[in-house]
C-alpha cells in the first residue's frame, strides 16, 4: 500500500470516527490493538518471518510516533 492510499484510508477512517461519535483516541487504540494481534496471529501461524515481523513492528512504531506529535 502506498503513501496516498494510507492517508485516503486515514482520512476516510477520520470522517467515519466523526460521525460515530467514538474518540479519535479510542479509534486509534482499537486499531492499534486490532493490528498487534492480526501481527502475532502471522507469527504464531507461521505467515510472517522474522524479517517480516520487524518491518511491520516499525512501521507501527513510526505510526504510534506521528500520533504523537
């Protein structure tokens, strides 16, 4: 996926948070959760590799980082 579909995805996800009335912080928690398992399922199932594994943990990282700001 690259980086202007991310942020239309972000954006769609940010006008659908709106109107649910859910927080932004509770969104972005539930996502965050939601990605964290999908990641270890890869793992415990045998779908990711290390390498992979790492490259997803980053990009988390780096995600939790912009949230931040």
């Amino acid at each position: 996926m690259n980086k202007r579909q991310m942020i239309v995805l972000g954006l769609i996800g940010l006008l659908a948070v709106s109107a649910s009335g859910t927080s932004f912080a509770e969104t972005i928690g539930n996502r965050v959760d939601n990605q964290q398992e999908r990641i270890d399922q890869g793992v415990a199932s045998g779908e990711l590799t290390a390498r992979e594994t790492n490259k997803l943990d980053k990009k988390e990282a780096k995600i939790q980082t912009n949230i931040a700001k």
